[in-house]
C-alpha cells in the first residue's frame, strides 16, 4: 500500500466523521423541534438579514426558511473548509505512531 491511498483512506474516513457529526447535529435540532412543539418540521427559519430602526432602538429580521438537509450540507462544508486538514494530520500522526510502536 503506498503513501497516496493511505492518505486517501484517511481523508475519506475524516469525510465520514464530519458528515457523522453533522447528521448527529441535525438530528438533535429535529429531536428537540419535535419534542417541543409536538411538530415534525423539515426545517427551521434562518436570519439572513438584519436592520436597525433608529426610532425604536431595535433590529428586525429577516427570516428565510432552511431544510434540515441544506443545513446538514452547510455544517459539512463549513466543517470541512476549517478543520479537514487538521483532521488528517492528527489521524496520520497517531497512525505513525502505533507504527513505531510495532518497531
């Protein structure tokens, strides 16, 4: 097996942790929809905008609805973008190092 698969193999195993954790996170948001509100929703509303009244002192939103599939890809993208080469390292660093240890 040469260097190129091995890290391959990582990286679509550290794919599969992030897509596990968000699906986790995702699922949590459902739970706790339904748990609550009696309801099964397929998503949730998102702001996406925000103005400040000067009059009032206040912001009102802007809302936009967002499907739990979409946020699910949103956190794995986001996840992926910040974390998925630190990931790797790490999982190359202890496979490294339960090699030595067969030395």
């Amino acid at each position: 097996m040469d260097l190129n698969t091995i890290e391959k193999q990582l990286t679509d195993k550290s794919i599969g942790d992030i897509r596990k954790c968000a699906q986790e996170i995702v699922n949590v948001l459902k739970a706790f929809s339904e748990d609550k509100t009696g309801k099964i929703r397929n998503g949730i509303h998102w702001p996406v905008n925000r103005d400040y009244n000067s009059r009032t002192d206040s912001y009102t939103y802007q809302y936009s609805h967002l499907d739990y599939h979409r946020l699910e890809k949103i956190i794995i993208e986001s996840i992926q973008n910040d974390l998925l080469d630190d990931i790797v390292k790490k999982k190359t660093t202890d496979l490294l190092s339960k090699l030595e240890l067969l030395d």
